[in-house]
C-alpha cells in the first residue's frame, strides 16, 4: 500500500492482506485510491462511543465499490472453529483486503490466532 495516500497505519498480513486499527467512513476515499477491493471488519459494533456501526460502513463501502464482510472478533485468541470461519471469510473476499479492528495490533493478532488455530485444525 503506497503510504502517501493511505494516512492510516496498516500493516501487512500476507500478500495483499493488510491489517490496521479504526475504520471510518472518511477512510473510504483513501482506500479506493489504493484499490482496496475488500475489507473484514472485525471490530464489534457499539465497542467505543462514536464509532460507525459496521452497517453504516458496508453501506458507504459499497459506493466506493469495496465490499465489507462483517465478522466481529472480541478476543485476541479465538477457537479452532471460529478460526477455520474466519479464513474461510477473508478467503472468500478480493485482494487487496483491509482487516479492521480495535487496532492495527489487533487486526493482527486475530489474523496470527486464526492462521495458527486453522493450521492446529488441519493438523488434527
């Protein structure tokens, strides 16, 4: 992601897969110019006060031809099974693909945990 457009901080997931903190409608001009295609929004609606609510993104996403998929995650450490849906979702979406969440830290660490817990899945 080119970071002279883009002012919020993301970090990369895999290819084509960035993750970052807050959303807000605002933010949807940015990522179109950066061709985001798709976004994961994992943050629980109602978590802060003045937070859009995950409804209120999709709609405006969908102006700006990104889809939004809405599967909140409350905790950094999620089950094998509510792993193996999360990759299935983020599987499903066209690259390139934000994860949102509380935090750029947390859209992270529930990538890792649902990598890590799908991988232990596949494994068993």
């Amino acid at each position: 992601m080119k970071q002279d457009y883009l002012q919020m901080r993301v970090l990369e997931l895999a290819p084509q897969v960035w993750g970052t903190g807050p959303l807000f409608e605002t933010d949807l001009d940015l990522l179109s110019k950066q061709d985001v295609r798709s976004i994961l929004y994992i943050r629980p609606d109602n978590e802060s006060p003045g937070q859009p609510s995950a409804a209120d993104l999709a709609r405006a996403a969908d102006g700006y031809g990104i889809a939004l998929t809405y599967f909140p995650v409350e905790s950094r450490k999620i089950d094998g099974n509510t792993a193996v849906d999360f990759m299935q979702a983020a599987d499903a979406l066209k690259r390139p693909l934000l994860v949102c969440g509380r935090s750029g830290g947390h859209a992270t660490s529930v990538w890792e945990s649902a990598e890590l817990a799908q991988d232990s899945n596949n494994t068993k």
